[in-house]
C-alpha cells in the first residue's frame, strides 16, 4: 500500500475538478453499502441505486500504486478497526466511470454498537504522480545515510526529513521498552516540544504511539483532540489537529518503536503522508532494531567482565552498573535498590541527601518482602530540596528486580531524550545476566542476600566464565535440575496435577475441589498476593465475605496439610500469607512448568540474539515439549487465567514457528512441517503459519499437499472471520501451482 514504490509506470491523475469533492459513505458489519452520498456519486461516477446492498470493496474497487487489489473481503484498512481503533485510512487508486484513474485517500471511522459498521471517506489525493517519485528519490537519498549514522543522528535526521517534505508542525520518535510492555520516548523535533514530551512512556493503547504498539498498523486522525487515547493534555491543547504514526519494524518482524507527525491543519495528504512514513520507517527500524541490540550485547559483556574479573564479586558488578547508568544518564548520583535487599549502592550523592521513595516502591523493596510483587511505572519524577529524582525499573522475565535512582541537582535536567529507550534497555540486559548468574553466585557466597531474587537455570562452571545451561531448572536456589530435585512439581499446562514427593495427585483424589480451585488461582497471580475478599469473591462470587471467611480459611487449611512439608510457627513454604493476603511461593523450590516454559522460550530468545541457533534450538524446544496443552485447561470458563492462557500459547506458537524457520534454514523441511502443524492446532487462524505450511510442503515437492493448505486456510478464515486469504497468500498458491520446487527446477533441491 502507502509504504511501496511505484514500479513501472504510476496511473495517470484524473484531471478536473473532482480534487474539490469528498465522497462519503457507509456500510453495515458486513461490508455492504447502506448509505452512498452524491459526492460519492460525483468522484466514482457510480449511482447511489448501483451501490446500495453491495459490498464496498466491490463498489470502489480500490488498488495500490503497483495496480494490486487493496480493497477486498479482507481489507486491511477494516482490520485496524476490528483491532479497536476509532479511525484508519490507506491511499488507493480507484477506477472512475470514464475508465480514469484517480488517487484518493480512504478514510474509515468505527460506527458505535448497536448498529455498527462504518462510515467511509473518499478524498482526492492533492498531488500529481511525479512527487511520488520525487519522494521516493529523496527518501531513498536518506534511507541510504541512516545505516552509517548514529542512533541518534539518525533519528533526528529522519524526523527533520520528514517535517521538510510532509509540512508538520513536529514529529516524534519512540521505541519498545524490553519485553515490549509499553513504548518509550526517545525524540523530538519540530514545535510544540512541552506538549510532545509531557509524557515519556505509554502502555500498549495509551496516546497515539501505544495504540500504534497495539495495533501493530498505522494509525491517523484530523480530529486529534477528540481522540480518547490522547493523554497529554497539551497536545491535545495544542492547536494540533491531524497526526500520523506508524510502526517501526526490526529485522525480526517484529515492531520496535513507532515515529509520527503532526499538523495544524486538517486538510492533510494522508495517504502522501503515509507514503513517507513508510518508506522512512524500513530503514530506520533496521538502525534501532540492531542499535538497542549492540547495546544490550555490550552491557551483558561488560557485566560478566566485571563479574568474573577476578574473585567473582555481585556486589562489585552492582556498583559498575549503577555508575554507568549514572554516567549514562548525565545524572549527579544515583542509589539501587534490588526487591527484598533495599539499597545495595549508592554513587555521587552526600551522606543526608535520600531518595524520595514513595511507600508503595518502599513495600516492594523492604527486605521482608520475600517476592516481586509489582510492576511501577518507569520514569517517574519526584522533586526534592535542591534536586529532582527520577528512576528506572531493572526487569527480567519473572517482573520487578530492582530500580535505580537517578539524582539531578539544582539544573533538574532529566537524562538527555535519546537515552530513556537506551538505559531500560541496558538495565534490562545486565537485570538479565544478573538472574542468569545467580545460582552460580549463590553456591559461590558472592552474591548480597541472592537467595531472594528469582533464580533462572544459566550457570557457570566452577573455575569458568562461560554460561551454559543446566538442564531445566525451574529456579531453585541449589542449581542443577530443578524438576529432579523439587518437592513440589505443579503441572499447569494441560490437565492440572501435582506431583508431591514423587507421588501424582489429580483433583480427583482430593475430597474439597474449591482447595485445588484456591492453590490455581494462587498460582495464576505468579507470587502477588492476593487479599482475602478478592480470592473470596474467585471462589464464590457474589458471596458476602464475611459469611464465607470460615470456609475460606478451611480450604487454606485443607491445602497447606495436602502440599506442605509441615509448618513450624506458621512458617510455611509453598502457601503464604501476610495477614489477610494470601500468595504461592515462586520462589520456594517448586517445579511451576508454565514458569519454565516461559523461561526456556526467553532463553531460546537470548540464544538467538547472540546467533547460537544450537542453543536456540533446544531451549525451544524443551519449552514446546512442557506445553502438554492450554494453561489451566480445565478451567475454561475462568476469568482470572484467561489472560495468561493467551499469552503462553502465543509464546508456544511462537516457539514453535522460531524452530521451524531454524529447520528451514538447513532445508530439514519435514521438521518445519511438524511444527508448523502444531502451531496451526494451537492458533488456525494464523494466516502466516499457513503461508508458510505451504511452503514447506512445496520444498519437499508435495504441491498437492500445499494446495490442500491453501484450501484449509481459506475455508477457515471465512468460516472463522469473514475473511479470505491475502493477496500474498494467493499469490503463493500461484506459485505453488506453476513450479515443481521453490527454485523453479523439476527435482528435489
């Protein structure tokens, strides 16, 4: 669509004086007209009697720069609003009555329920064909400088690009904060920068860069003000009325950032727009993809070189990492603080001068506090006496590790734009050495009170620096295999069991099932405790809890005498309590299988990102292994596991499809097709895992397989959606139907 060049010759502009007219419309939730007005009429040359009851992509028969179908059962503009977006629009070329061409930019807003459906705009696009190769030379002059400059040279180069040849008032950038939890704030340019860095982090579907993060689309508005995701109350004071944004793509695929302008006027080129973004977001995705990825690299080495630099020494590396981040950030001074330890360092600061630490933070890093139970928000601001304050979250997979505070004196100058997305992602990278050492260091007794923070299965040899993995440890204090050693082995993935002391017991085999029903939802809050109502009202909802706390602490009693090795002076290992709050103990020792699953998929994860696909590969797949089906599968119905269920089985799909591109790699197709088939059992809506199913059964020279696929898919898709496959997936079958082999010869490769 917007983002492709024009290949061969652009379809010529109809020339008269349609360029004033709008065209507006609308269809009901299956995409046919029910409303077609004369603007419409005027620009299309098609009757409002001819276009009532048809389908809309039918009706205007939209195509892309290169000729190719855009509008269909399947529109993609259509799919940004089923994501949740109130607006969406693409740049099309449409045919007119008179066999022209016209370039016009289809805008869609979301009707509300009941009834529903969609209200449409057709504008004419403002500029002739031979601007758009006048950007496209002009981009590919910048896109050709981006790989060679710095992070940040980059970034405001593109940016400065882009207000030159768009006319917007300003732009931004932002980049996927580690574990892509929300976007942070990297760049500005352009006016209105009080309005533009009110806010410097936003949660998937917050502002306009998290709900770009979320849809995973572009999104534009000339109504910016009345938006409801806008949460920085000066830019929606601004005077600022349409913005455009799009996802920044890494070499992965996967989004790593998003970049966006803005503008005074309404009467804005969107589809011109989007062009542009378009062609400037490839390559500079690439440059932050490969940036923030050097960066993580070079502080894991510096950390384990200031680890094994000698005696190994924890606390040592800690103070490294925070006078780095101190430096990093240009800040005065700092403090760490690990969860359970308190502070651990301090650098640069007088002996009087404390950190502002809310109550809330403080709870959570008190060293009575036996687990992570929170995830605060990064960059947080306090002013002090002479100062201001503001801190950054360290965070692995299992949560909230620590945080560092950062001081800045009299100037109360933050760290420098550029480096918010920079230092999460280096204190990311080091939090995660940190947890991978652990078990080593805590063998060792060079670690400050390790055995509090979540133990992860990386260890090094004695006498070694070098990390290798031991077997599938689920985070348990003594190293070696966890599942061996453990107690306590919980099986959540599938039919839930538990494995006591070597000893199977299912559900059946215990007399009250709402105690099983309390340790899972104790479990599916992965250690934060829980208050007494709240897991009254999950056990019997609607109850008064009052009524039912007699029975409530039964069960409690009922599952600590099943699964506890016997507590003396109530202090018990597996179910906790601190007064009326309730949690499971993820760091005691159990065997959780969805923990280690989640963990093996992010060391397969890491072993991809330093290029060792052997390791890659086999943590990929014991995680897939351990998936023996859906989380708490039989727990169908319940709300408070319904969202982990989801996100584990999109990491096993994920796994699954990483392993197949691993065999593809080495042409070991007939593996490929067994993970693909697995992952198409877990998600068989997956359009892509089809597309490549197809591909796999045609390298191994099985077309009429392949075909078959192709039939699966499409069958699927409209009977699950309404939707039939994409032009690529079509485009694929061609293929598929004309050559033997992918190579185009008539043997097996």
């Amino acid at each position: 669509m917007g983002a492709d060049a024009p290949g061969g010759r652009a379809p010529a502009e109809k020339a008269s004086g349609s360029r004033e007219i709008e065209g507006w419309f609308a269809v009901d939730r299956d995409l046919r007209v029910v409303e077609w007005d004369e603007g419409a009429e005027s620009l299309l040359g098609i009757s409002r009697a001819e276009a009532l009851g048809q389908a809309c992509y039918q009706v205007v028969g939209g195509l892309d720069e290169r000729g190719r179908p855009v509008c269909g059962p399947n529109c993609p503009v259509h799919r940004a609003l089923r994501l949740g977006l109130p607006a969406t629009s693409s740049p099309l070329v449409v045919r007119t009555r008179d066999g022209g061409l016209l370039r016009v930019t289809c805008q869609l807003f979301a009707l509300p329920d009941p009834p529903g459906g969609t209200l449409g705009r057709l504008r004419p696009a403002a500029h002739r064909s031979s601007e758009v190769i006048h950007d496209l030379a002009v981009t590919s002059a910048l896109s050709s400088q981006v790989p060679a400059a710095s992070f940040q040279k980059s970034v405001d180069q593109a940016l400065n690009f882009l207000l030159r040849v768009t006319g917007a008032e300003a732009g931004e950038v932002w980049v996927v904060e580690p574990g892509g939890r929300s976007v942070v704030f990297v760049s500005h340019q352009g006016q209105f920068h009080p309005a533009f860095t009110q806010m410097t982090r936003f949660a998937p579907g917050e502002g306009f860069p998290g709900v770009t993060l979320l849809a995973r689309q572009p999104v534009c508005t000339d109504r910016l003000p009345e938006q409801p995701y806008v949460l920085r109350s000066r830019l929606r004071q601004s005077g600022l009325q349409s913005y455009v944004s799009v996802p920044l793509i890494g070499a992965s695929g996967k989004i790593v950032g998003t970049i966006g302008v803005s503008f005074l006027e309404r009467q804005v080129n969107f589809g011109r727009v989007l062009r542009l973004l378009g062609w400037v977001s490839s390559s500079l995705g690439l440059k932050v993809d490969a940036t923030l990825a050097e960066f993580r690299e070079s502080a894991r080495d510096q950390f384990n070189r200031v680890v094994f630099g000698g005696e190994p020494d924890l606390r040592r590396a800690l103070e490294w990492l925070l006078v780095e981040m101190v430096q990093l950030a240009g800040a005065d001074g700092g403090e760490l603080y690990l969860v359970g330890e308190g502070l651990v360092a301090r650098h640069g600061l007088a002996e009087a001068l404390a950190a502002p630490v809310e109550p809330a933070v403080k709870e959570l890093l008190q060293p009575a506090l036996p687990v992570p139970v929170g995830l605060p928000r990064s960059w947080q601001t306090r002013v002090s006496a002479g100062g201001a304050w503001c801190w950054i979250p360290l965070l692995a997979n299992e949560g909230l590790m620590g945080v560092v505070l950062l001081y800045y004196g009299g100037r109360k100058q933050f760290p420098p734009e550029g480096m918010f997305g920079a230092l999460e992602h280096f204190a990311a990278a080091v939090t995660e050495s940190l947890c991978l050492l652990r078990p080593w260091l805590t063998r060792r007794g060079s670690g400050v009170g390790l055995a509090r923070l979540p133990a992860r299965t990386l260890v090094s040899p004695e006498g070694s620096g070098t990390l290798v993995l031991a077997g599938t440890s689920g985070g348990h204090p003594n190293g070696g295999n966890g599942r061996a050693s453990a107690r306590l082995e919980v099986r959540c993935l599938g039919p839930f069991e538990l494995v006591i002391d070597g000893k199977l017991i299912t559900p059946a085999m215990v007399s009250r099932k709402k105690a099983v029903t309390l340790l899972k939802i104790l479990l599916a809050y992965n250690g934060r405790p829980q208050p007494k109502e709240a897991l009254i009202e999950l056990l019997w909802p609607g109850a008064d809890p009052e009524t039912k706390a007699s029975q409530f602490h039964v069960l409690v009693h009922e599952l600590r005498t099943l699964i506890e090795p016997g507590g003396r002076d109530q202090r018990w290992t597996y179910v906790c309590n601190d007064g009326d709050r309730y949690y499971f103990n993820i760091q005691s020792g159990a065997f959780i299988d969805a923990r280690e699953f989640a963990r093996l998929c992010e060391q397969g994860r890491w072993a991809e990102a330093r290029g060792d696909w052997e390791q890659a590969m086999a943590a990929y797949q014991q995680a897939v292994e351990l998936y023996r089906g859906d989380y708490f599968e039989d727990e169908p119905y319940a709300d408070w596991c319904w969202h982990e269920r989801e996100r584990l089985r999109e990491m096993c799909v994920d796994a699954l499809v990483r392993l197949a591109e691993m065999c593809a790699r080495t042409a070991n197709w007939e593996e490929a097709i067994r993970y693909l088939r697995r992952a198409l059992e877990l998600d068989p809506v997956r359009e892509d895992l089809h597309s490549k199913l197809m591909y796999a059964l045609w390298a191994t020279g099985r077309r009429a397989e392949a075909v078959r696929q192709y039939q699966t898919c499409a069958r699927i898709l409209s009977e699950k959606l309404g939707l039939s496959p994409l032009p690529e997936t079509q485009e694929l079958l061609q293929k598929i139907q004309a050559s033997p082999y992918p190579d185009g010869s008539d043997s097996r490769p």
